[in-house]
C-alpha cells in the first residue's frame, strides 16, 4: 500500500472516494466534504486544514481513506481537550511540540457516530483498518505532532484503535431508538401515563393552541433565499448563547443541491410565515439533528420542532435511530435515550500518555455513572421498552 495525504478532497474523484464503504452517510460523502473546502468552512483560516490520508492499492487504485485535518485549535469538535492543551504545554512545553497543531479524524462541526476508516468494499477490512491506523501514527511522528485524535468512530474501528494502544474517552448523548412504531400515537402510548401527558400537552400547546404547521422539505425544495432565511434563524440562536456558526447559507444552500434527499428541513410556519426551522440530514438508518433556531417565541417550539417532529419523521419513513445532537438531559422526558459515544486519542509522549490514562479511567466511570442514572428516568413503562432492534 501507498499512502498520500490530500491537502483537499478534490485530489481525489468523487466517483472513487463515494465508492468506499461510507455505510450510507452523508457526512462522508466527496460532496459534503468539498461544500466544507469550496464555502472556506475548513481551511487554514477557520482552524481546519484538510490533510486526508488515502491508501492506495499496487494498481494505484483507491483503497481506504480517512478524513483527517490539522487543527490549529480544538473548537467545532464536540470532544473537548481544552484543559488537556493547557496541562500539555504547561508540563511538557520542553519536549520542543506545543499541543496544537494536532491532527484530527473527524467530520467537522459534526458529533454523529461512524466510519473513520473508509475501505473499498470486498477488501480485507481488518488489514486496512490497521493500515490507516498505523499510518496515522507515522504521520504524526513524521509531523512531529503532540497527538492525534479519532473522534466517534463507529465500533469496527474503535475496536482496532483499543487494540493498538490508543487511549479511548467514553462521552455520554441522547438517541431515539424505533420499537417499530407504528404511528406518533403509538409511540407515546410507551410512555408512562404522566409522561405521555406532557408530551401530549406540549404537543398541543405548538400545533393546536398557536395554530403552527409544518413543512417537510428536502435540501432541493430550498432555494437560496429560503436557505438563507433559514440559516437566520440558526445563527440568531447561536448569537443568542454567545457563539458564533461555523456554517455558511452558502454551505447548506451547496449541500442541499448536492445531497437533496439526505438533507431535510422542518419549517415552522405561523399564519402563514416561517418563524423556525431545524435541519436534519439522513442516512441509511439514521436521522441526523444538526442545527435549529427561531424569529419568534413560543412555549414548546424547540421540542416541536427539534424533536417530535424528527421523532415522526423516522416513524414514517421507518428510520431506526434518530441522534439529535450533542448534550441535553431534557431529551429524556421526550424519548431519547442515554447513549454513549467514544473518542481515540495517540500521544507521542509516555508521561502524558500516563496522566491521559489515569484520568480517562476516572472520567470513564463518572460517565457510565451518570448514563446509569440518567436511564433511570427515561419515560417508558417497562413492559413497553425493550432493547432497540
């Protein structure tokens, strides 16, 4: 095997990347990931440089491929190693690296769980995971990085990476799981009696007593106007809580054209103009919550809209598993469940590697602790809930 690293996903076509097993996610695909280059989302400006490692077969053929970047910071990856920058170049600034640049395998701005390695279909999969993963230690001494960081990875290849060394974080999200539910009704018919009296209620409250209806829309029902009335609302709700967006309308507007039925928009209209909207993008088997936000205020429409209405949604279309995103205890009362995640971490030096492990295994049981106690609340009658299928 060859290995390249790619400073842009267009040194590589789409028809070869888009053939590898990408377990029918959106966030993989040449398209997404060239939206992200071409609307200056990742670039060395914003602190993401592409730097994705290909493997290629003696034929010259493209044999797996990870995405990976060079961060200058760690915003925008939901796993986060701030104190773990700051404990690094505080104790080991003589070991002549400083924490950043670091290198990173993930999807940027996304906490969705999946693939790392992509590998070409009908290929040894374990010869290529450890490829990819071997490589990417290489790299990182070749680079001379303090470290470099594999973020929820899908468990095929979080496997391989316990096994070669790295060090695993455990983080804790909220996910819906379909029972085979029949029907919106049926669904809150699990829930205990009280329960299922406030979702009702909540329910009420958004479509019955405000009057709001929905629009359903796929990414190329959007036009660029409506693209950008929508990213409005998303970044007035991020100002909102002091951040700013990583996205672009310019972004979801290329996106939506490329991928049009993997991304999806609910519209939240009152007397006839939309006031929020939440954007969803969809894979095989899974619903993807990714961003939401809203001109007006109305008791109950961030529930509505980020939840039930995705909840519905996956009923209808028959989806197994809907990730709303990252955080959120209130997600409980609404059927999502606690979930844990995983990270994979390599460091180049042994004493840190020590302080990492020690405190992963502390961190590791807070977590677990935590999802035990948190799955002590979720709102189901027993004889309702079973284990997802």
């Amino acid at each position: 095997m060859t290995a390249r690293i790619l400073r842009s996903i267009h040194e590589v076509s789409a028809t070869d990347w888009n053939a590898l097993d990408l377990c029918g996610q959106p966030f993989l695909r040449h398209e997404f990931l060239a939206a992200l280059e071409d609307t200056g989302c990742v670039c060395a400006a914003t602190g993401w440089i592409p730097h994705h490692l290909i493997l290629l077969n003696p034929q010259g053929s493209l044999a797996a491929a990870m995405p990976l970047y060079l961060k200058t910071h760690s915003m925008g990856e939901f796993v986060f190693d701030f104190s773990w920058a700051e404990f690094y170049n505080h104790h080991f600034s003589n070991s002549g690296r400083s924490y950043y640049p670091k290198l990173v395998s993930a999807i940027p701005f996304t906490p969705a769980t999946g693939p790392r390695a992509l590998l070409a279909k009908h290929t040894d999969s374990q010869l290529l995971r450890g490829e990819l993963i071997e490589t990417l230690k290489l790299i990182t001494e070749e680079l001379k990085l303090s470290s470099t960081h594999v973020l929820f990875p899908h468990a095929e290849d979080l496997n391989t990476l316990d096994a070669s060394g790295w060090l695993i974080r455990t983080q804790c999200q909220f996910h819906w799981f379909n029972r085979k539910y029949q029907s919106m009704d049926d669904f809150l018919a699990s829930f205990r009696a009280d329960k299922r009296k406030k979702a009702r209620r909540e329910r009420r409250r958004v479509l019955d007593e405000f009057g709001i209806q929905f629009r359903t829309l796929n990414g190329d029902e959007l036009d660029e106007a409506l693209w950008k009335k929508v990213f409005s609302f998303s970044q007035s709700t991020f100002h909102q809580h002091g951040h700013e967006h990583y996205l672009t309308p310019e972004f979801f507007h290329r996106v939506a054209q490329a991928l049009p039925t993997q991304v999806m928009v609910k519209l939240a209209e009152y007397r006839g103009e939309a006031v929020a909207a939440a954007i969803f993008f969809v894979s095989d088997n899974t619903l993807f919550g990714r961003y939401w936000g809203a001109d007006q205020r109305f008791d109950s429409l961030h529930f509505e809209t980020c939840y039930y209405q995705g909840i519905e949604f996956c009923i209808e279309k028959g989806i197994q598993i809907f990730e709303p995103g990252t955080q959120g205890e209130h997600k409980i009362a609404r059927g999502f469940e606690p979930s844990l995640t995983y990270s994979a971490h390599h460091v180049n030096n042994a004493d840190f590697h020590r302080v990492l492990s020690e405190h992963l295994i502390r961190e590791r049981s807070a977590t677990d602790h935590y999802a035990a106690e948190l799955t002590a609340h979720i709102p189901f009658h027993r004889q309702a809930h079973s284990e997802p299928q």
